[in-house]
C-alpha cells in the first residue's frame, strides 16, 4: 500500500526524466510533469 500510495510521484519524475532526455525542449518536459501531477 505504501509503494502504491508514494508511487505516482516518482513514476512520474521517472517518466518525465525519460521525456526530458527524449526530447531536449523543455515545453513537452514541463507539460507532461504538469499533467502528472495534476491529475494525482
């Protein structure tokens, strides 16, 4: 329950570090952290 409940975080900054090296424009890395974290 507790990875459960601290996951969301940290897949995001997971992720978004993933998309952040993906794609060098900070427009889609801003977004997708915005996204994920909003809809938490």
């Amino acid at each position: 329950m507790l990875q459960i409940l601290s996951g969301p975080e940290s897949n995001a900054t997971i992720i978004a570090d993933f998309y952040k090296n993906m794609k060098t424009e900070g427009k889609y890395f801003k977004y997708f952290v915005y996204k994920m974290t909003v809809n938490i």
